[in-house]
C-alpha cells in the first residue's frame, strides 16, 4: 500500500475533504474530520483481509456492547476498488503517551469476557505468517537462516500445542503493547483491534515480558504492569514457548523487508544470529 493508491482508495470512497495521512503501514490511515479511515491492501491479492476487516468491526461493537474501553467503529467495512476500508470515531487528542500500566485495566476488562455471540475470532496464529515472510525475503536472506527459522517455527508450534495455561481460555487483543492504547480525557481506550482472537490469554502477557527483554522497556514499567494486572506470565512454565514462537515470527517479519532496506536485514541478521547463539540478552530494535 502506498499513499498515492490509498488517497485513490479514498477518493473513490468519497471521503477526500482535507484528509490527513496519519500512519503508513499494513494499513493507510487517514483523519477526515471527525472521521479515521483505514484504508487496507488489496483485497483480491489477499481475501483474507475483507473477513479481516469485518471482524474488527464486529468486534468493535462487541466490545461497545460489552462496556470496554475501545476505538469505536463508525460504520460498516466496505470493499472500494478492491480495497477494504474501515470508518471509526476519532478519538479525542492524547491527554499523555500511553504507559504500559495502561494497557492492565484494559486487558483485565478483556480477559473477563466471554467468547462473543455469533462472532466467530480466529485462534491467534503467531507463526502463521513465518512461510509468507520468509519467501517474501528470498535471495535477501541466507538460505540456512531461512531453514533455521522454519524449523523453530515447527518446534515451537508443537510445544505450544501442548501448553497447560495458567489463566482461562478466551477473548484476547493479540497485540498488547502500549502504542495499542490511547489516553484521552477520559483514560486509556484499545485501539487496533485487528488482532483479536481467542486463545490463551498468556498471549497478551507475553508481549511486554519479550518487550522487557529484547525491546528495552524499562524494568519499573514492566513492574507497574504486572502489578496493576495481578500477575506476571514469568512464572508459567509456558512462558519460554511462547515467547520463543513470538522471537521466530518477530524475526520472520523483519525478513520480508530485507529485500529493499538495508537496515531491515541488518536487524533481521542481529535478531537470527541471537536465536541461533542463544544469546536472550541481545537488544533487539523495533522496525
């Protein structure tokens, strides 16, 4: 997605009046008065992404229905030349960057769901994505980082299939991170609900224990973390598995970018070389 195509998206859409690109990415977000628009790849290169657009909206309103803070959906997903395209409610501006300790009420609200009515979430599938990235780095990457990586992928698939969890099996963000989080006036909300499944619930835990270790979030935010939440996932015994089927698709991630960035490779390169040497003290940088 580029943003000449996705303000074409836009135009086609009718919602071009002084529409401001504010992120660049997965997605082409754009502020239109009172209005987000996300604007998603190709929709025939990738059907995946209209069911996927869908569901956060569904999920949208099922979290509006349910009481939890949340980015609240403006409108149904359409598809626009091929294109899936989202409307939300803007949120009012940040009263204050969002902290870790944020994000523990939000997921407590989450983790006490049920699985909604009539809305079917995915499992959240880490490494599902590893094959696709790898190929999209081809020539890029060494062949034997490549084949390291499929095999962790395996390794780690198995052994979490066999996880005993800790906490009950549910709705979960998938993506837990502080930059996930928007505090307006009237505290923290969830945003970027592209993410959500059913599965363990350790998944949201795991984000920031890896945050702590390989990104370089301070200790004391972690701590204020796990202690507003009532728990740190570093004492399950599943914790090691799912932070290592997290590391191999972080790392596969980064390979798809090799082929055209320089600086991709390079960290793609920091982060396989860590795996293989076992080395979990090495900083890894976000891309």
């Amino acid at each position: 997605m580029n943003e000449m195509r996705a303000r074409e998206v836009l135009t086609a859409a009718g919602l071009t009046g002084g529409a401001e690109l504010i992120a660049l990415g997965e997605n082409a977000v754009f502020a239109v008065g009172d209005l987000v628009v996300k604007i998603g790849r190709d929709a025939v290169q990738h059907p995946e992404l209209r069911e996927r657009a869908e569901r956060e909206v569904a999920v949208a309103q099922w979290l509006a229905a349910s009481g939890v803070p949340a980015v609240r959906a403006a409108g149904p997903a359409r598809v626009v030349e091929g294109h899936p395209v989202t409307l939300w409610h803007r949120l009012p501006d940040a009263a204050r960057p969002a902290e870790p300790r944020d994000l523990a009420p939000l997921l407590t609200a989450v983790h006490a769901l049920p699985a909604p009515e009539g809305l079917a979430l995915p499992r959240r599938e880490l490494l599902g994505g590893v094959e696709r990235w790898l190929r999209l780095a081809g020539e890029a990457i060494d062949p034997a980082d490549a084949a390291y990586l499929r095999e962790r992928r395996d390794g780690f698939a198995a052994a979490a299939a066999g996880l005993v969890p800790h906490l009950p099996r549910g709705p979960i963000h998938g993506d837990a991170l502080a930059r996930n989080v928007h505090v307006g006036p009237d505290g923290p909300v969830l945003v970027d609900l592209e993410t959500f499944s059913t599965d363990l619930r350790e998944h949201d835990l795991v984000v920031l224990a890896l945050s702590r270790d390989r990104y370089g979030l301070a200790a004391e935010a972690y701590d204020a973390f796990t202690s507003a939440y009532g728990w740190d996932v570093r004492e399950w015994d599943g914790c090691a598995v799912l932070r290592g089927a997290r590391e191999t698709a972080s790392c596969a991630w980064v390979a798809q970018h090799a082929p055209a960035n320089p600086k991709a490779l390079a960290e793609f390169r920091r982060r396989v070389t860590s795996l293989r040497e076992g080395d979990a003290s090495v900083r890894w940088y976000p891309f």
